[in-house]
C-alpha cells in the first residue's frame, strides 16, 4: 500500500506530542499525528504548568489563553502536626511569570489541539494506532491501524516517540527500560473547592503521613493523600476522606468528588533516547514520581530543543547525526536533575521516623527565608533545572546557535 508522507512523525498526542506538533508546525516542517484515542480521557492527571514551559508557551502564542483558564498559584504554605511551619514564594515578583499556573491536563491538551488545527503543516490523525516501526535508513516507516482494523503505512525521515510512560514504541525496537518503584503510595482526588485555601499551594506533613492540596481551574481542589498500610493505596476514597479531616482538619465531601485515582510511584529511564531515526519524548523516555509536578514539564522542554533540533536539520541543512546527539545529551542531564529533585520532594513528605521528621520540620522554616527560599522555589518552578529551556542549552552549544561564537561543553552527568 502506499505511504502518506511527511518529514517527521509523531506518534501519541499527550500533552508533549501536541506541544512538539505545534513547535514543527510553526516552523512549517511538514508533520503527520497518530494518536489512538478518538477523545480525551476523564480526569486532569498533570496540572502544573512551570514558568519555563509558560516561556515556551509564549513562542507560539499561547500564553494567553492558558494563563485565562489556570489558576496562579503563586506561594505554598507548609504545615505540621502542631500548625503551620511556613510560606514560600513560588516566584520572584518581577520575573515574566513568578508563580506555576495550574491547568487540568485535558485543558492543556484541548488548548494545544485548537492550536494545532491552525497548523496548515501538520496533520493530526486520531483513532490511529502505531501497531510497527521500521527504521530504513534515510526513512522511517510506521504501520498503523484504524478503529476498524484498517491498516496504513506513514512515512518520515525522523520518528518522534511521545507514546508515554511504558513506550510501545521502544518495545518495537526492543530498548529496554531502567524501572526504579517506590515503597509508597497515594490516592488523589480532584473535588469541588470549598476548602477556603484561595489559590495557595498546601502541603501538611504529619505523623500520620502527608497530604498536598493544590488549586484547580474551574473551581476545584487537588488532594493527594499518602496512603500507610502496606505501602498500597487504600480500597475507597471514602477511607481518604476521612484521613484528609484527621491530617489537615478539611472535611471533604463525596458528593463533591468529580475524579479520584490512585498511584505508586516510580522512575523509568529508557536506555536510549535515540536509536537510528527514532527519537523519544517525555514520558516516552522518562518518568519521574508526579510529586512535585515537574514530569510534564520535563516533557515541555524535551519538545522545545527537539524542535530547534530538527529546524536546524530538516530546515537549515545542518548536519543531523551531532544535532540529534546534543539532544540525548542534554536532555537526559535535564531529566536526571528534575528526577532527583522529584524524588528529594516526595521523601520529605513522606518521612515517618520521629526523629526526621522533628529535623524537617526544623529546616522548613530556614529553607523558605532569604537567603535559602530563591533557590528552593527555583527547584519547585524548575527555573533552575540546568537545560530546561532551550538558551540554556544554545550557551553551552555552538551547533545550536543563530550567531555568535561559543565553545561546546559536555552537559554533567546526571
């Protein structure tokens, strides 16, 4: 059968496929979507977009509208068993976006989307599955497979992997997969706010285990609950419910429920980023636990310098062997840092020794105070996560830049 053609492919339009589509599509690189999902999923899962990927929102455009369906949550309040510990200032006030704007991720991807069908570059085909993946040297051919069971073949010089956490894509071409599990778990639900907490982030770490409660757009609060017996998250979220009022004093209402899930943490890394002309991105490549936020995020980052990546090659002529090995390199060290920081947040809140918990909740009130606090909210809003937006990366990258001089530096090692 014939192949539908483009130069790049991008297989799975979450959140981080729909944001590299718009990137190629705003350089005009001819673009095919395949995503198996004909609509989007109930629940808000990822809700918390950072001040570098708002930066990248801005390129195309879409800052606005994001930042007139979010919540600006501009400071967390910290407490423990007898009260609150302190507050912390998620921003600096003069910096172009001083807080981290919560938005339910089926917004993100309906605003990415609307975007997209502006794209005359790109097509987004749903309901379309890749089901195979053939790396043919010049090109790369992906089999996919409609609702009905009909077949079709596409075609690109490059293949973009944003297939999520457990990649089917990296399964076809046998990558394996380093999976760290944590001996924890939690439940969250999303309920109709009637908490009176405003738009602050709170995070209560208590003896009987922690809670964090964050703003939600449309009028809704995120409660995430440490769940203790045995490490697994608990049979009903009416138990939760109860765990919530005896750690924070919130009651919570069921009847205000509108989604709950559970979960347990872990961190993937996949052993190559790039493998021929097939290249993975966010989840794809990486997971990390979501306390802290900082998953999607990551994700956000790796489409921006995959996207200058390919421009420089698919548009300028640049050579693409050393381009795409910038991209492994840095993106990896990009995705280490953010995961151990995701992991460093998630332990402290969830510390059960007496004596630990006695010395965080000692710490807490220095580490958010000058001269500590601006780095601490930098680690909360990823600004300073090293390569976590594209300059970052261009100053340390001569290849990567539109003119000057520089001189090349291997990235750290994560």
């Amino acid at each position: 059968m014939p192949a539908a053609e483009a130069e790049v492919l991008i297989v799975g339009a979450g959140p981080v496929g729909l944001l590299l589509a718009n990137l190629l599509g705003r350089a005009g690189i001819p673009t095919i979507v395949v995503e198996k999902r004909t609509g989007r999923g109930p629940g808000s899962r990822a809700i918390g977009v950072t001040p570098t990927s708002l930066e990248i929102l801005t390129e195309l455009g879409l800052a606005p509208s994001f930042l007139a369906r979010g919540v600006q949550v501009r400071r967390a309040a910290v407490h423990a068993d007898a009260g609150l510990l302190a507050r912390l200032e998620l921003g600096e006030p003069k910096a172009a976006f001083p807080y981290i704007l919560s938005l339910p991720q089926v917004d993100t991807e309906a605003l990415l989307s609307e975007a997209l069908a502006r794209c005359s570059a790109v097509n987004l085909r749903t309901g379309l599955e890749a089901v195979g993946v053939r790396d043919e040297g010049a090109f790369v051919t992906v089999r996919a497979r409609g609702v009905a069971g009909e077949e079709s073949l596409l075609r690109g010089r490059l293949l973009c992997a944003c297939d999520g956490a457990g990649s089917p894509t990296a399964g076809y071409l046998g990558l394996r997969r380093r999976v760290r599990r944590f001996p924890v778990a939690f439940r969250m639900g999303d309920y109709a706010d009637s908490s009176g907490l405003g738009e602050e982030a709170h995070l209560y770490f208590t003896r009987q285990g922690s809670v964090e409660s964050f703003p939600v757009a449309g009028g809704l609060r995120r409660w995430i609950v440490q769940a203790i017996e045995g490490g697994q998250p608990e049979p009903s979220f009416e138990k939760v419910e109860l765990q919530v009022r005896a750690r924070t004093g919130h009651s919570l209402d069921p009847r205000n429920r509108v989604w709950a899930s559970s979960f347990r943490p872990e961190r993937s890394e996949l052993e190559r980023f790039r493998l021929g002309r097939v290249v993975f991105c966010g989840d794809a490549a990486h997971t990390m636990p979501p306390i802290g936020g900082q998953g999607m995020n990551t994700g956000f980052a790796d489409a921006r310098l995959l996207a200058r990546v390919l421009e420089r090659w698919l548009r300028e002529g640049a050579e693409p062997e050393g381009l795409l090995a910038i991209y492994g390199r840095y993106r990896r060290a990009g995705f280490r840092v953010a995961a151990r920081r995701s992991r460093l947040f998630m332990g402290v809140g969830t510390l059960r020794a007496p004596g630990l918990r006695g010395l965080r909740n000692l710490l807490v009130p220095v580490l958010t105070r000058p001269p500590f606090s601006r780095a601490l909210a930098g680690h909360f809003t990823m600004v300073n996560v090293p390569y976590s937006t594209l300059a970052g990366v261009v100053a340390k990258e001569r290849s990567l830049r539109l003119g000057g001089e520089g001189e090349a530096h291997e990235p750290p090692r994560g």
